[in-house]
C-alpha cells in the first residue's frame, strides 16, 4: 500500500512538474518569438515599392501645403506626396537638376502617419530656359529620398530609409522603391 501511494505521489508530482514546465517554455517562446519580432522590425530594413504619379485632379490640395506640386502615391505608401523645389538649375545640354524637401502623409499597412525627405532629382530634357528651369519634353529622369531622421510621425515615428524613384516617360508615372528601417 505505501508502495501504491508512493508511486501515485510521483506520478502526481511528475505530471505537474511536466505542465509547469510546458507553461514556462510556451511563455518563453512567446516572449522570444515577441522579442525577435521587435529585434527584427529594430534592426532590419524593409522594401517597399509602389508607384506614384502627378496629382492632377489635386485631390491633395497642394497649395493648401504650400507645396509647389504633389504626387499620389500607390503600392506600399498610400497617401499624398509633397513636393517642395528649393533650387533648380538646367545646363545648356538639357541636364535638369533639383533640390528640395517633400512630405509624406498617408499610410503604411494600413496605419497612418508621415514623414520629410530631402530630395536629388536629375533628368534629361530637350533643352533649358534662360531662368533654369526646363524645355520640352523629358527624356529620362530619376531622384533621390532620404528620410529625415527624427521626422517621422504615427507608423513612420524613429523611421530612416530611402526612397528610389526612375521617371517612367513612356507611361508617365514614376515608380518607386527603397527601404524603411523602424
């Protein structure tokens, strides 16, 4: 009888040491599963891609923004794209150059917020008017976006990256790639 109550004891006492321990590991691989998911999205850069075009009907309302023109974005970033020209020069070749700011505001994945950029855009046009600015048509074209750190807001907030966009001529829009890193 001692023996019986013995082994029941133990049989007992194994049985729930087994499932304190398999809480103790599923609480575990939540947590690490959890911190490697914030290590990951921390440390490692994501793509994203889209395409974007001129906001013709300007559903973005960009003087309301004070901005000389805007884009509307599609593909990963969904929103209006701000554009602001600070300078502007144009070699007797038709070589365009261009610097300037831009605002993001729109979404990613679904969750609002926005964010600066400082931009490089360089192209090619037909030739060039006296005031520095282009003429003609555009033959090629392809810019620049670097996120400005500390500029990010709601999804976007402590975000750095890059933006990529090449003028699609034939088709008109521009498409774009690049990396947030969160």
């Amino acid at each position: 009888m001692k023996k019986l109550l013995l082994l029941t004891a133990t049989g007992i006492l194994l049985l729930s040491c087994k499932k304190e321990m398999i809480e103790n590991h599923s609480e575990e691989n939540t947590v690490a599963k959890t911190g490697a998911q914030n290590k990951a999205r921390s440390m490692g850069a994501v793509q994203i891609s889209g395409t974007s075009f001129y906001d013709a009907t300007d559903q973005c309302n960009s003087a309301g923004q004070g901005a000389t023109y805007a884009l509307n974005m599609t593909g990963d970033l969904q929103g209006c794209w701000y554009i602001f020209v600070d300078e502007f020069d144009c070699s007797p070749s038709g070589t365009y150059r261009e610097i300037g700011r831009e605002y993001f505001v729109g979404t990613y994945m679904g969750q609002e917020g926005t964010f600066w950029t400082t931009y490089k855009f360089e192209a090619k046009y037909e030739g060039c008017a006296e005031n520095g600015s282009y003429i003609g048509a555009e033959i090629f074209g392809r810019c620049q976006h670097p996120i400005v750190d500390g500029s990010g807001t709601g999804v976007f907030k402590g975000v750095d990256g890059r933006l990529d966009m090449k003028d699609d001529i034939e088709v008109g829009d521009f498409p774009y790639r690049g990396h947030l890193q969160f």
